[in-house]
C-alpha cells in the first residue's frame, strides 16, 4: 500500500474522533495492519505529526492527541482573526467558478448530515475551511488555516453532540451565501458568528464504553477511502 494512502486513512480516522486521546500507535502494530515495513509506517506517523494531527515523542513513540478544552478559547481566536480576513478577501475576488465550487460543497454537507453519516460530514465541513483558505492563493494562510481547522475539527469530534451538526452546517451556508452576495461585511460577520458558535457547543461528552479496535477501525476506514477490505 502507498504511504499516501496510509496517511489518508489514518488521518481522516484521527480526524473523526474515533481514537481516544493517548491511543499509541505503535509501528509494529500498524505494518502489521497495513502491510508494509516499519520504515514506511515511521515516514507516515513523522508526516502525521509534522501536520499537529498525532504527538511524536522521542524514545515513546507515537500517539493520538488528547484534545484539551483548556485551549479552545485561543485556537477559535487565532481562527476569528484568520478566517474573518479570508472572508473579507474572498467576498470580493470569487469567480462564478468558484462560487458553484462552494454551493455544490455546502450541498454535499447538507447530504452527509441528512443521512447521518456524521464522519463524512465532519471531514466536509473541515474542508470547507480548508477550500476557503485555499482560494486565497496565499500558501501561508493556507498552511495556518490547516493546522488550526485540523486541531478544532478534533475537538468538535470529541466533544460536540451530533445536534451541532446541523447547526453547523446551516451557518457554512449563511457564509456561503454572503460569500455568493459579494458582501463583505454579511461575510465576515457570518464566519466570526459561526466559529463563536462552534466554540460555545463544545462541551465534555459522556464517557462510553471501550470502542472497536484500532484493527476495525483502520479495515472500516481503509474500505471507504480505497473501497476495499483490509
């Protein structure tokens, strides 16, 4: 299997919460799961780290990070101030193109949700952060917008209900529309409205019982990203 291939799985099974904080994920664990030698599940979790999605430490190996709600408030400050300015940028530079890009991308959240697929959704709203930032065509911004959106979409995944859901996808679409408007202060309020609003949803969810393990999940997500059995 390809080294981008494994990196895509593991992070979108970090992404969606599905891991406990502190899971250690050992390279002997993984190639045997995977398939493929130590070495190039060491290239894999030195990648996911170097992107803040696991913690590396030295002589202990690797593992998923704990979200700490002790943080919130300075990361969805750090995003206010960023993605208010992305949304002022991009309420007067969009293309038709692009606009369409947006729709379509908002529709296909709504879907996610409507069928309750609530890890798909989850990776589409962080991505609709992430095409936001990218259609700025600074690569600096993109780079702070990526490590920001990856931290908080964990902490939504850990620590947000599933009524958040909704709620979230209804305020990407006031952006979207403000964005489509071509008013720039409708849009920046909306961003600055909505990431406020995500930051007060998230609260310490209830303690459940032990989940599948780190073996199913890796076989459940490695279906859906390259639409075979592990």
């Amino acid at each position: 299997m390809h080294e981008d291939d494994i990196h895509l799985i593991l992070s979108r099974l970090i992404l969606a919460g599905r891991l406990p904080g502190r899971t250690k994920l050992g390279e002997h664990r993984l190639a045997d799961i995977f398939g493929v030698s130590r070495e190039r599940i060491r290239k894999v979790l030195h990648r996911l780290g170097h992107e803040r999605l696991i913690e590396v430490v030295k002589n202990r190996g690797a593992f998923t990070i704990a979200p700490d709600l002790n943080e919130i408030h300075v990361i969805f400050e750090a995003r206010r101030i960023l993605e208010s300015g992305i949304a002022a940028h991009l309420a007067e530079t969009l293309t038709a193109a692009e606009i369409d890009q947006l729709r379509e991308h908002v529709e296909s959240e709504a879907e996610a949700l409507r069928i309750g697929d609530r890890d798909t959704w989850l990776r589409l709203s962080a991505e609709f952060h992430h095409r936001l930032a990218a259609l700025t065509g600074n690569p600096i911004i993109q780079r702070q917008a990526r490590e920001l959106v990856s931290r908080t979409t964990m902490l939504v995944a850990f620590y947000e209900n599933s009524h958040g859901s909704q709620c979230g996808c209804d305020e990407h679409r006031a952006i979207y529309r403000a964005l489509s408007a071509g008013e720039r202060g409708r849009a920046v309020k909306a961003m600055s409205s909505h990431l406020a609003l995500v930051e007060t949803r998230l609260r310490p969810l209830a303690c459940v019982d032990a989940g599948p393990t780190l073996e199913s999940l890796i076989e459940e997500y490695r279906a859906e990203v390259l639409g075979t059995p592990a």
